[in-house]
C-alpha cells in the first residue's frame, strides 16, 4: 500500500517536471528578438540584451502594463511603445547601462545587437591602448581583481601525475 503510493507520487513529480514540447509556439519579435508568445511579459523582455528584471520592471511601472501579461496578447500598439521606450528610456541614469558614456558623455541605454558590438569595441580599444584590463582580456585572465590561485584554473596547461614509462 506504501509503495503504490510511492509510485504514484513519483510519477506524478515526474510529469510535473517533464520538459512541455509545444506544438504551435507563437513568436513575437520585440527589438530583433524573438520571444515565445506563451511568456509573461515581465520574464520576457528580460531575454532582450540589455535588459534585466529592474529594468523590466520599470518598463512595465512606466508604461502600466501589466507584468503577468502574456506577450501574445499585448497589443501591436503596447508593442510599439515599448520598443519606443526602450530605445530612449525615461528612468534615472543609474539604471541606464552606459553611464558617462566614453564619446560622448552622456548616460545612455543600449539593448540588443548594438550593446553587444559596443562591448566589443571597448574590449578592443583597452587591447589598443595596452590598458591593464587590455591586456587582462587578451590574456583570458579576470579582469577586475579577482584572485587566480584557485578559480580561473581553466586556462592553464594540465600537467597531472604521470605513470612510470618502461
């Protein structure tokens, strides 16, 4: 009697964490990326580059949306003003992700592909100028003062105990 008790609820915790497999997922494009339509909005747009849960939820406060929201029931009209906001946000400058920005000065907030090429351009101009975080990037060491001894270990050659040659 235990046991078949056991085994149901093995079963059943078994089929609550099965991975689902949609059939028709629906995809919605939200600035050049695409997001599952059966998402809350909320947990969705943090699949944007450059946009985390505080972000998020400021977006969603601003705007009154609604977080629990489905992404495939929003609105072209609700998505067209969320791309508009997150290409010139209105929030404090602390949660903006370029702050004092190095060409121009100015606090701004970069998502998507251009966050990523913008990255990519600081790493090579530290490489260029031989900066010491430069050359802690070319070296594939950590960057900001972390110790080595222990972790970063991947990056060193494995020289294990060898057996005895005959």
């Amino acid at each position: 009697m235990a046991n078949e008790k056991n085994i149901e609820n093995s079963d059943e915790k078994k089929a609550k964490y099965q991975k689902k497999e949609y059939d028709d997922v629906n995809l919605i494009r939200v600035l050049g990326k695409d997001i599952r339509g059966d998402k809350m909005l909320f947990a969705g747009l943090t699949k944007i580059r450059g946009i985390s849960w505080s972000f998020a939820n400021a977006i969603c406060k601003i705007l009154k949306l609604d977080k629990n929201k489905k992404i495939q029931d929003m609105s072209s009209d609700e998505l067209k003003s969320l791309e508009e906001f997150v290409k010139n946000p209105s929030v404090p400058s602390f949660m903006k992700n370029r702050q004092k920005d190095f060409e121009d000065g100015e606090d701004k907030h970069i998502s998507g592909v251009d966050l990523k090429l913008r990255k990519d351009f600081d790493v090579k101009r530290l490489r260029k100028i031989k900066s010491y975080r430069g050359v802690r990037h070319a070296a594939g060491l950590p960057v900001r003062g972390q110790r080595t001894k222990a972790n970063f270990r991947k990056n060193r050659k494995k020289s294990g105990v060898t057996g005895k040659s005959k």
